[in-house]
C-alpha cells in the first residue's frame, strides 16, 4: 500500500502539490465530512490567505484564485478520495455520511440536474491517512508527510482567517454588502465558525494561534471591527470576558495567556457567571486547576448554576469537585438552578459525588428556598441508593410529602417507603400541574 500511495502522489503535477497537501490534511483532520464545494474553498484558501504579525486580523485573499470548477479538486486527488452523491438519505430520513461509492460523477445518470459540489467527499481508505501521518513517507513524498498536532493548529487558524474574512462582506444587517453576491459564495463559512474551536482544542502547545485567538475575542468589540454582528448573533448580544470564552470553549494556552497578564480571573458575566462555573460545567479540570491557581474565588455566586461547586456536582468528575473543595469552595452553599451542590448531584443520581459531599460536611436539611430537596430529587429520578443515603445522614423524611414515614422508619423498611414517597411525589405533581393548567 505504501508503495501504491507513493505511486499516486508522485503523480499529482508539481502545480498542484501544495493544494492538494491541504486538501488532504483538511480530509484527514476536518471533524466532520465536507462538501466538494468546502473542501475546494478550504484547500484554495489554505494556500494562497496572507497575513502578518504585525496586523494578524487582517487577511487578504483573492477569489481569483479559487478553482473555477470545485469538482477540480476530486482529479487532483484521483485515487486518494471517494465521492458521495448529494443528499443521499436513508430509509428514516437521515443522511449516512459513512455511505460513500466511487463514482464516475460526470457520467452517473442517477445524479444529473443535482448540485454535484454538494457532494460529500472523503479518504478512499483510512490507510491514507494512516500513511500521510507515518514516518514511511520516502524522500520524493515527504512534502505530504501530515503531523496532527500542527495540523489541527493550521486549520484552526485558517478557520479564524476565513471568518475574518467573511465578515468583510458583512454589513450591520447580516447581508453580504459586496455588489455582485453571486460570486462570493463562502462555503466554508459554516464550517469555518462552528469548529475552529474544536481543531484549537488539540493544540496542546503555545503557538502563534494562542496570541490569535485572543486577538480575535478582544477585536470583537472594538471600534469599526467587523466582528460584532457574527458575535452578538452567536452570544445574544451579550458582552462576554475573553477568559470567559476560552475558558467555557476549553481552550488552555488562551486562557493561561490571559490568566497571567491581567486581573479577569474573577470577572462575571455569561450564561454561567464566571469562568470558573463555565469551566466547570464542561468538565474541564486542567483549566479549573489553572484558573485556581491564578486566584479564582471559588465561593463567587452567579450564573446558571449558582456557584462552580454546584456546575461541578453536575459532571461525573470526582477530581474536579475535590479540586474545588481543597481550594475553599463552601459544600453548603445556595443558588442557582439547583440549589445546592448535594441537591444537584442528588438529581444526576452520582453516588459517589454524593459521598463526597457527604463526607466534606453537606448538609443534608439545609433549605435551600426551593419547594423541593435533595431526597425528593433522589426519589422523583428513582436514585434509591443515594435516597438511602440521605435517610441515614439524617433527612427528615417528614420534609418530603409522603405519608406513614415515622412508621416506615421505624420499621426500616427503607424500600418500601421509598415507593410510597415516589408514588406520593408523582401524585402530587400531578395534582399540581392540573391545578397550574
């Protein structure tokens, strides 16, 4: 096989090399299949977009240099890539982006008067890119060799040039302003906006595009920026700190570039407070232990959740919640959608994080203001074993709305009552809900 890709990549003319070097990294690394129409404008871009270090927001491209016919890109990679026909659905209505033929697209009767560049394209093995991303390339080749770390940073920053770019054409009512739209169709527009975030993610160094993508959040709302109406589309016009965004999106080195420079690690604002809540509710711990480390309060209310112990006891993450708990976080404190912490992870039915609070000193009949409480949550998702839980470090059961509990309990029929309490539940909501209509 190795030999046979060699053969092939031999083959493509020297013109077209540096093109299809791209579009063959875009294949093997995109995170979803693309269009023809998408992987042409992406190669094309990735080749010829110019930037520098000095103004590193703005970008110049000439569409003049797109392939005239997107379907162009298939010959160049003839052997490498398989074509899928537009639109193909399954017998349930869903599209089966696994589904891929090798077709002669200029001669299938079965596709003629469809949009062809619609089409789905893909590697014709998963052995190409097993290949591309080896050290087996041979000297003649090695200008195909792929090394993923750098190529997920690659289209991340072209992600980010190209939705620079496409915002030129942006006026303040979201249309294209250029005179002729026709010929600025920005294929890759959605692509482009919906996963940079994604290809950033697995840049697990310090790189050009660390200083980029902060330039890109802090740009958003200055002066003349063409970036505000893609932004406030996305975020509801709401003004949202840059360490907020990274750390809510997962991206490390951003986040600790911004952590380190200046004091926003405790700034509020978003549909989750504080950075520390976004980071939190997403599970992500390397960022929760950089922002602690950088002086986020943990004990800071607001948000969604109420509190980053809260956001926390959401996830099935033990280290994260101690984590919080070894920096101060307060077990018992209120808020928020839930609560408390101990009623939230009551809800998710994680007996462990349960115990863990437990044993940190929750406190089981605190009232949280809210008409229901950490037993009842247990009890309406059917958590017996955490509704046991609570029963013996001390709920008062008289607090829920079943009947017969001081019997029950005195009979330790802990199993049976727990029925009777969830059917008393269930019949009282019932009675609320006709009452509310």
């Amino acid at each position: 096989m190795d030999d046979t890709y060699e053969r092939i990549l031999l083959s493509i003319d020297n013109e077209y090399q540096d093109l299809a070097v791209e579009a063959l990294r875009w294949l093997c690394f995109s995170t979803r299949v693309l269009e023809v129409r998408e992987l042409a404008e992406a190669a094309v871009f990735s080749t010829t977009a110019q930037c520098t270090k000095e103004t590193p927001l703005e970008v110049s491209f000439d569409v003049r240099d797109r392939m005239q016919d997107p379907l162009d890109i298939l010959g160049i990679l003839s052997g490498l890539a398989v074509y899928r026909l537009p639109n193909v659905q399954d017998d349930d209505g869903f599209s089966d982006d696994d589904d891929f033929s090798d077709i002669n697209i200029n001669h299938d009767p079965s596709i003629a008067g469809t949009d062809k560049t619609k089409g789905k394209v893909l590697l014709s093995h998963f052995s190409v890119k097993e290949y591309l991303v080896s050290s087996r390339l041979g000297s003649k080749v090695e200008q195909f060799a792929l090394h993923e770390d750098r190529s997920h940073e690659i289209l991340a920053t072209k992600c980010l040039y190209y939705t620079l770019y496409f915002q030129l054409f942006i006026d303040d009512r979201g249309k294209i302003s250029c005179g002729n739209s026709s010929a600025f169709d920005y294929h890759l527009s959605d692509y482009a906006f919906g996963e940079w975030v994604d290809h950033a993610q697995k840049v697990d160094y310090e790189s050009e595009l660390t200083h980029l993508i902060i330039s890109f959040i802090e740009t958003r709302d200055s002066p003349g920026s063409t970036l505000p109406q893609l932004w406030n589309d996305t975020f509801q016009s709401k003004v949202l700190p840059p360490i907020y965004l990274t750390s809510l999106w997962g991206l490390y080195w951003p986040c600790k570039k911004l952590a380190e420079t200046g004091p926003h690690v405790n700034i509020q604002g978003g549909y989750y407070g504080s950075a520390l809540q976004a980071a939190s509710s997403n599970s992500q711990e390397s960022i929760v232990q950089l922002l602690l480390s950088n002086g986020a309060d943990t004990n800071i209310q607001g948000g969604y959740y109420g509190s980053a112990l809260q956001a926390a006891s959401c996830r099935y993450n033990e280290r994260m919640i101690q984590l919080l708990l070894d920096h101060g976080a307060d077990v018992n404190i209120q808020g928020g959608h839930y609560g408390s912490a101990l009623y939230t992870a009551s809800y998710e039915g994680n007996k462990d994080i349960v115990q863990l609070l437990l044993d940190h000193g929750a406190d089981v009949k605190i009232d949280t203001g809210l008409h229901h409480n950490p037993l009842e949550a247990a009890l309406v998702q059917k958590h017996v074993d955490i509704a046991l839980m609570l029963l013996e470090y001390g709920m008062e059961v008289k607090s829920c709305c079943g009947y017969g509990a001081k019997e029950a309990l005195a009979k330790k029929e802990f199993r049976r009552f727990i029925d009777i309490e969830m059917e008393a539940i269930k019949s009282y909501r019932r009675r609320e809900n006709r009452i509310l209509r």
